[in-house]
C-alpha cells in the first residue's frame, strides 16, 4: 500500500469526512445491500479519481484494475493473512502445501 503521508491523511480526512460518509451509507442501507453499495461507490470513486483529463484508455483502465488489485493484496496481508496463519496453527495444515514448500 502507498502509504500517504499523515498531513496529507489529515486534509483529506477533514475535507472529505469519509468516516461521516461511510455512517450515512451505513444508515440509509440494509447490511444486505452492502457489498453492492461498496461495490458502487469505490468504483465511482475509483472511476472519477483515475480517468485521464484525455479520456479512458486500456492502459488507464489497466490502472484502474491494477489499483484494486493492490487494495486487495493489502487487505490479504493485513487482515485475512493473520486469520488464516491462526487456524493453521489450530487445525493444522494443508499436507499438500507442506510438501510443496519444501
């Protein structure tokens, strides 16, 4: 993840108010509905953020994918890496995989 710096963090934080944006999503949409909603919203973002003042081109849609790809790796190695590395350790592990990191 590019980690940005934390004054920029602050201005875009102020600016912004995501956390106030994600409360009134939260407010006006079922938890059922919510991953088509985040769906919605970070590809508007995205979208808007990344689009060349040119116009749309694959290498810049390329960018587009290539910036949720790293989101999602992000999120792998923070949050579900640990998660996973724990039940290993709980119910033991893949022979399959043992094996092959030899």
């Amino acid at each position: 993840m590019p980690y940005i710096s934390q004054d920029l963090r602050s201005q875009i934080d102020e600016s912004l108010t995501i956390d106030d944006c994600v409360s009134e999503i939260k407010l006006i949409i079922s938890q059922a509905k919510m991953k088509g909603v985040a769906n919605y919203t970070i590809s508007r973002i995205l979208l808007n953020l990344l689009k060349p003042n040119t116009g749309w081109t694959y290498s810049s849609l390329c960018d587009v994918i290539g910036t949720l790809e790293c989101v999602k790796l992000e999120i792998y190695r923070r949050l579900i890496s640990e998660y996973e590395d724990k039940a290993i350790e709980k119910n033991g592990d893949v022979e399959e995989l043992v094996q092959s990191a030899i």
